[in-house]
C-alpha cells in the first residue's frame, strides 16, 4: 500500500531524475546573473498547479554572481525541499504568477527556517507585483506600518526569481499572515479574512449577520465545530456593539470589543494609501489574547496608491473608506475621529513624510537594475494592465519604471497633504 509519506518520497525521487537537466540549466543562468538581490531557484518536476503544492527543490542564494567578500555573501543561504504552487484570486489572471512556497523536511513536514534575515516560518509567499509597475508598492506599505506605525505586518525581501531554468523577474518574499510569535499575537484567539463572495467558494467561511461579507477562516482554518461557534459568537459580539444604539458608549459599545487605537492606526493606514480592496477584501481581524477583536494586519496594496481606475481611489483628495463595513460606522463616532488626528499629528511629528517618501527613493535606487531585468521579460511598460490609470497629465500610460516611480511619489505627497488638511477639519464637525 503506498502511503501518502511514500508517494512523497517518490515525487522527489521523480523530481531529481525528471529535472536534472532543467536544474543544470537554472545553474548555469544563476551563475551569470549578478545582482544586488537575492535570487530564489526552483525546480519542478512537473508545471506548478494552483493547488495542491508540488515538490520541488528550492535554493535562495545572496548576492548571486558576485565574489564572497564576507561570509554573508557566500553563496547559498538555504537549499532544500519544499512544495509549491500558485496562489492569488484576481492575479490568477496575470502571466506572471505569484507562487506560495513550503519549505519542508525530509519527511515532507513545514520546515521553519529564517530566510535572508526574516523570522523563521515554512510558509512564505512569492508576490509578483505585476499590476503594480513599480514593484514596491506592497513593502512600501508593509514596511511603513512596522517602522511608522509600530503595528506588525509581514516583513519582506526583494528577490529575483528562477522556475526551471526559466527568469521569471522580480519579485516580493513576503511572510504569510498567521497566528504565532513575532506575528500576529493570539494566544487562545483566531484570524479571520473578510473577502468577495466569488472567493470564498470552496472555502471553510461564515456569513457576518451583520454585512452578509464572508469571513475566512484563516487560522485556524479548519476550526472544528465547537471552536467556529466561538469565533461566530466573538463576531456577533463586536458587530452588535458596533451597530448598535449605544456604539458610542466607552464600555458598552465598539470600544468594549474592538481595540481602538489598533482599529485607528488600521483605518489611517488604509487610508493614507488609498487602498481600493479595505474593507472588501484582503481584510484581517483577530482576537487579542485580551479578548478583544483587532483590524489587521495589513495584506495586498498592489491596487494601492493611484494604481486604479476606480476614481474615488484614484486621485489623492478625498475620505475613501465610509460606505465600506465597519468603518463607515466608526466614522459616525466623533469621538474615532478625533482619535484619528491625534494619531495623525503624531505621525506626522515623527517624520511619516520623510520616512515614506524616502522609503521610495532607497527602494528606486536598489531595484534599479533588477527592475530592468523583470521588464525584458515581461514588456508591460507603456501598455494597460488591470487596473492601471493612464497619466493625468498625458493621458497615456507611463513608458518607463522611473516615470511608475515618480507617480507614486507624487501621489504620496499629495495624500499626505491632503490629510494634513482635511482631518483636522473633520475632526472638529459637530454631529
């Protein structure tokens, strides 16, 4: 009788003899590609579904091409198994795919390891950023929450990346959101994701009563009967507070179910990069070991920041977010609000431009080479790709990655301003 550990064994066994060839083909391109960034090699034996994972053979090399002038520059800095496959809902559509990649052992279990300085997991995300054309707009955001905000979200890497002999670009080694020390803090608690109704299709979910939005389990994801009740329960808990008569009450409403300045730090993020899928989709909330509900973290800014067609989202002024569930109603608290320009004059004390803006400019100067390489192999710049914009001030999609750059850059600081001027204002209307 073959067991599921047997036939594992057998797909690497298939894996080296079926990819030898790829594998010395991937070698070779490896050794000539010099690059500032780390380089991530995968071999399959077979083409990458989107579910389940294949095997395959993963090596992540730093610094490829270039001399071992200091230990950390030698070469391999993981080589093992793992499984993989793709993964995404609208960017399934891409030619460039995003992959969700295992590291595993030699019996074919999680493997936790710390990748090119990142906390140790076995779960890790290969993001394409192939609508976004400057490549950085999902670190840009997940690195401004950890270092501005003080709030954790997934830490990141740029690497480049070789399936089977084949330059696929760059590239954005992403944690995954989970439930764990140094991530998402939840002892006791879960992780849900509020998303479309088409993907929860095959998904364990539950209805909100309240938004009639499904919510994924995420972790657990398979929580047995008993424990889903309890999170339905925690869920119906925070929304009758939130939606009812007395939300605005200290103890009795919102505030005594969802942690406020986390919800607050949440909303603000959400807002100053004029997320289009907030409170749609991509949305996490868990249960704090407090026992409270908390909004996060962040997740998928790829049609973040100007990068879309839908005109509320796509020009700097404006309040994005009130029709959207959950905030919309936070923001008939007066007293969130204020809440919100407090923390807004604080950041702003702590240098959020600054720190953003040159985010971008440290970004631009070590993708420079890499992002050259990703374009000849997907010539994209200049044409639409879903949902790009054209230029406002020439009706015409950019031509190079300099001018993607420059527009974020631009819309940026113009948000920034616009807040600077609107929420204060706002802050202080009656009703």
């Amino acid at each position: 009788m073959l067991t599921p550990r047997m036939a594992l064994r057998l797909a690497f066994v298939a894996l080296a003899a079926a990819g030898v060839a790829t594998a010395a083909a991937g070698e070779a391109k490896a050794a000539t590609l010099r690059s500032k960034l780390p380089l991530i090699v995968v071999d399959t034996s077979r083409a990458v579904p989107t579910e389940p994972k294949v095997a395959a053979r993963v090596r992540v090399i730093d610094r490829p091409g270039r001399r071992a002038n200091r230990p950390s520059d030698r070469g391999n800095v993981y080589a093992g198994r793992a499984g993989i496959e793709t993964r995404g809902h609208s960017s399934q559509m891409f030619p460039k795919k995003q992959y969700a990649l295992e590291l595993r052992d030699r019996e074919g279990d999680g493997r936790d390891v710390g990748l090119l300085g990142l906390p140790a997991d076995d779960d890790w995300v290969l993001s394409a950023s192939y609508s976004d054309k400057t490549l950085m707009r999902n670190a840009l955001a997940y690195r401004t929450a950890r270092t501005v905000f003080g709030r954790y979200a997934p830490h990141t890497r740029y690497v480049e990346v070789m399936l089977n002999g084949d330059y696929l670009g760059l590239y954005v080694l992403t944690q995954q959101i989970e439930l764990g020390e140094g991530r998402v803090e939840a002892d006791e608690g879960w992780l849900l994701e509020l998303v479309f109704g088409y993907q929860a299709d095959g998904e364990r979910h539950f209805s909100s009563p309240r938004t009639r939005r499904p919510l994924l389990y995420t972790d657990p994801d398979d929580p047995g009967r008993r424990r889903a009740r309890q999170i339905r329960a925690d869920v119906v808990r925070f929304e009758r507070a939130l939606y009812g008569g007395r939300f605005r009450h200290p103890e009795r409403g919102w505030r005594g179910r969802l942690e406020s300045s986390a919800a607050i730090d949440f909303v603000l993020l959400q807002e100053l990069f004029g997320n289009q899928d907030a409170f749609h989709a991509s949305t996490y909330l868990h249960r704090a070991p407090s026992g409270r509900i908390v909004l996060g973290p962040i997740w998928d800014f790829d049609i973040a920041m100007g990068n879309t067609t839908l005109d509320r989202f796509r020009t700097p002024p404006g309040w994005q977010l009130g029709a959207r569930p959950y905030v919309g109603r936070l923001y008939q608290d007066r007293g969130f609000v204020r809440g919100m320009a407090a923390r807004w004059r604080e950041l702003r004390t702590a240098g959020l431009r600054r720190r953003v803006l040159g985010a971008i400019a440290n970004d631009a100067r070590r993708l420079a080479g890499p992002q050259a390489r990703n374009f000849r192999r997907w010539r994209i710049l200049g044409s639409y790709v879903w949902p790009n914009p054209v230029d406002p001030r020439t009706g015409r999609y950019r031509a190079t990655w300099r001018a993607e750059v420059a527009y974020l850059r631009r819309w940026l600081a113009a948000r920034i301003a616009w807040i600077d001027r609107a929420l204060p204002a706002r802050a202080q209307r009656r009703g």
